[in-house]
C-alpha cells in the first residue's frame, strides 16, 4: 500500500535529533515498516458513559483532510462548538455557533489548520443523548466519536477508506515538528493563528 501523504511540517526524527533512550533507535526503525497508511479503524462504544456508538480515528494524505473534514461536518446538528488550541495547551471551546458560518471563516485558513504541526482543532455537539466529534489531531489525522454508522460509512466509502485493523499512526513513533513557516514564509505563524481564532470565535 502506498504511504502516507504527511504535511511538510511532520516526519519521524533523526536518532541525533532526540535525547538518548532505550530502544530509541528500535522505534524508528520500526517505523519503516509501520503500516501509515490511507484508512481508518473502528471500535463500538460498549458504555453508557458518553452518548456515541462508535470511535474512529482515520488516517487520510494531507492534500485530502481538508475536504473530509468538510463532509463530516454534514453529520452533525446545525449549531456545533469549534475547538481548537495549541498542541501543548488545554484547547479552547467557541459557544455554539451554525456550523456552515464556522466553516465559512475557517475556509480562508485551511493551509493553516491542516499543516501547521502545533494546532489542533475539531467541532463537536454534545448533549445529554448525542455525542459527535471530528477532532484534527496534531499530526493531521482525524479523530471521530460518532452516532450515525450509515452516514459514516459512506463518507469512508466516497473517500475510498477502508478498515483496517491494525492500522498505525504517524504520532506513534519519535517526531520531528518544523513551523509551517519554514516552508511557506508568508504562512500566518502558530501564535498569531490561535490569536486569530480566539478573536474570531471568542467574545
């Protein structure tokens, strides 16, 4: 299968740009035959803790995590909460908000969100019987709590994903993060960015 199309901003570390550890040299070098690539897994919510019937977190070439993240946003209500924040900070909610105006001023900053390796962010609607989230994970993969299984499948199948059980992701080996800066200089920066959002979505 063919690897994953990561953002510029990602890829596994060079053993001399870590701190020594054990087994060090042993994790990267699994990683040359991780299996990173397009797909998704699946796990059924056997609990009665949180209102969703399923997880799943999916892995998608970066040119492409935009536009899917644009359609599951077809699986939620009409008014959602944005998140987003740092990678190394708690994330900040927005109050709920009609999710086509949030996705409307998110449109202009999608290079951004979907390369920039110190952002996170999603939408979510939670009440006390529906949970939906899509949560774009720092290393650009996609983590979904969701209800509908038709629906959801679907999307998979549009998007030509399929299952696969053991499936591996990017985070799950030592990381090299660089500023989306570096390789697009005119690139709004990490601070300036969340400064935007906050100014955006929180009054």
């Amino acid at each position: 299968m063919r690897p994953l199309e990561l953002p510029m901003t990602i890829r596994t570390a060079r053993i001399d740009e870590l701190p020594y550890s054990d087994g060090l040299a042993e994790k990267i070098q699994k990683r040359a035959s991780a299996k990173i690539v397009e797909g998704y897994t699946f796990q059924e919510n056997h609990t009665n803790e949180l209102p969703f019937k399923f997880y799943s977190e999916i892995n998608i070439d970066n040119s492409k995590l935009w536009t899917l993240f644009k359609v599951l946003l077809f699986t939620f209500p009409d008014t959602v909460s944005f998140i987003f924040g740092h990678s190394d900070e708690d994330p900040t909610y927005s109050e709920y908000l009609d999710k086509f105006e949030i996705l409307n001023k998110l449109t202009k900053l999608e290079s951004e969100l979907t390369q920039d390796g110190f952002i996170e962010f999603g939408i979510i609607y939670h009440d006390e019987n529906l949970l939906i989230e899509t949560f774009v994970d720092k290393t650009k993969y996609i983590k979904y709590w969701g209800t509908d299984y038709e629906a959801f499948n679907n999307i998979m199948l549009e998007f030509s994903l399929i299952k696969i059980d053991d499936l591996n992701f990017i985070d799950e080996f030592p990381l090299a993060t660089e500023s989306l800066t570096t390789f697009i200089p005119d690139a709004i920066s990490t601070f300036d960015l969340i400064e935007q959002l906050k100014n955006e979505f929180i009054k």
